[in-house]
C-alpha cells in the first residue's frame, strides 16, 4: 500500500469515527434538551462529514491536501467558541477527541501548532472559570493526550522514513538503489516537459570489474565500488542523484544539464576516476554512457536504455571513455 493510500484510509477512518462519536453527542443532547450543545455538536458534525468527503475527492494528493488544515481549523475554533459563549459542564472534554483527530490528520507540525493555539487559551479560560484544582486536572490530562499522541505520531513518522531509506538505498554504498531510479527519473522527465528544462543521464560501468573480481576477490571489487560511490559524491553537483544498479555499474540523474553540460560532467568524472590511486586495486577506469531527453522523450526505459547503450558503445570504442548518444526529438 503506498503512503498516498494509507493516508486516504487513515484519513477517511479518522473523520469518519469523528463524525459518528459526534453525531450520537448532539443526539444526547437533543434527548436531555440541551438545545445549544446539540446545535454545536451538529455543526462539527457537518465539518467532520465534509473532511471525510474532502478525503474521498483529493484521494490522489493527500500528502499534500490544505483543505485539511482549514476543516480542522474550523472544529478548533468552534469548541473555543463554544467554551467563551457556553455555561455547559463538560464541554471541555471535547477537546480530547479534537486533539487526536488534529494529529491523525494534519502534518506532526501543523498538528501540535493548531492543538497548542486551542489548548493555551482554553486552559485560561479554564482557570477563570473554575476550582484550580479542576483547571489543573483537566488541562493537565489534555496536554498529557497531546504530549502522548504527538510522541506516537513522531516515533510512526520516525519508523516509516526509516524503512522508506532502506527500501531505496544501497546496503554497500549508501547510494540510492535500482528501486528508487525509475520512480525518481518519471518526476525529472515531468517536471522537463512541464518546465522546458533539460535532463540529461549518465550510465557509467567499472572497466574490467570481473577480472578484479577473479584477481582481488568480490569483496575487494565491493569495496572498490563502496570507495567509487563516495569519489562520485564528491564530484557530482548538488541537485544531481546518483544510484547504483549492480556491482559496477552507477547511474547518475542531472536535472538542468543540456549536452554540452553533460558531456563536461562526464569527461571531468572519467579524468578524476582515471587519475585516482585507489585501494588494493591502484589504478581503475570507467566507461560512460551519457545522452540528453530529446523532445520525443517521455519514458524512463527509453532513457536508461539509450544511456547503457552509449556505455556499450564507450566500451566497444576502448575503456576509459566517453560517448554520447542524441535524445529523440518530434518535429514540430
């Protein structure tokens, strides 16, 4: 399940039960006659009811939905009204529901910022107006609820980042994996055709990795690539990406980059790999396959395979060196 879907199903679940718990308080209320709360618990139940349906509809963009933001706010400022304009026992009470709901559904930040600006004000209202014992009692168990959620929210959003940098990163080299390539190559080539900007790739191969490998061992041609991985860190530019597809071969995304820009890039990367002194191994070489997104060009596989292409080509040619192959351009 991807986090867009989760966080429909979470979202959706969280309004939902919100909106049932809300409905049967105005029904209580309407039976015992208190007439005002039953009006406020059915207005909070409208807006629970609208974040549910707002859930549905924005179902594709919910990690980046700012409707929720304004529904919640809406609840918020409603139980604060509430508390300012009714002599209703209890009506504090419904603050806790209220502060789980702001962290289910909004971003941890948003979250405890939109709990804090209904907590601090109710607490002082809560002092005005009752025992201190009482006060102290019932906005302490309320900043606790918070204090605990929050920590629950975090420790989640902790635990699944975590398992997100495992799934997408290589366990030698630290780089991005083959997994993560195709997903963040899609967003470059979309982003290039909404901005006009252009996209370049490099495929680069380890020259001769499995006679390293027959000569040193696989664990030295590993540590090789490991000490590679770092060197092309150091070389790339901020903004370029770079990932790892099997044991010698790199991959590496540069947005903004036009030909002659990645036709430099690859010349200064072969150089300095050429010219290091590396361990075990003394002296190694690469061979680069470099092209530019040409105007036909929408699909990831069509760039990854004109890339290696090129390698090959590089290869045939002679090791230690570069080739560039044109993208697909649509006559207009």
């Amino acid at each position: 399940m991807t986090e867009t879907r989760l966080r429909t199903w979470t979202h959706a679940f969280g309004y939902g039960i919100a909106c049932l718990f809300i409905v049967t308080l105005a029904m209580q209320n309407l039976r015992y006659g208190f007439y005002e709360l039953f009006y406020l618990a059915s207005g909070m139940a409208v807006l629970t009811l609208a974040g549910a349906v707002y859930t549905i509809i924005c179902r594709r963009h919910q990690l980046s939905a700012p409707g929720h933001l304004v529904i919640l706010s809406g609840l918020n400022s409603g139980m604060l009204a509430a508390l300012l304009t009714m002599d209703a026992p209890g009506i504090s009470h419904w603050a806790m529901p209220l502060l789980v709901l702001n962290l289910l559904i909004l971003p941890l930040r948003q979250g405890v910022g939109l709990s804090l600006l209904l907590l601090v004000p109710m607490s002082i209202i809560l002092f005005l107006e009752k025992a201190p014992a009482d006060a102290i009692a019932i906005t302490g168990g309320l900043f606790i609820l918070l204090a605990v959620a929050a920590l629950y929210i975090w420790h989640y959003d902790h635990m699944a980042q975590s398992a997100e940098d495992l799934a997408i990163t290589d366990p030698v080299t630290g780089a991005h994996n083959a997994r993560f390539l195709d997903e963040t190559l899609q967003k470059e080539i979309s982003r290039a055709i909404a901005t006009g900007h252009c996209l370049s790739v490099i495929d680069l191969s380890i020259d001769y990795a499995d006679e390293v490998a027959d000569l040193h061992g696989r664990d030295q041609v590993q540590g090789l690539f490991r000490d590679m991985t770092e060197h092309l860190f150091g070389v790339i530019r901020a903004g370029d990406t770079l990932y790892t597809l099997k044991d010698s071969e790199f991959f590496l995304i540069l947005p903004f980059t036009p030909e002659e820009g990645v036709r430099v890039i690859a010349e200064r990367i072969r150089r300095t790999i050429a010219e290091h002194h590396w361990p075990v191994v003394g002296k190694a070489t690469v061979s680069l396959g470099c092209t530019t997104r040409g105007s036909g060009d929408t699909r990831t596989d069509t760039l990854r395979d004109r890339a290696h292409q090129a390698m090959e080509e590089a290869r045939r040619r002679g090791t230690d060196s570069v080739w560039f192959s044109p993208g697909e351009t649509i006559e207009t």
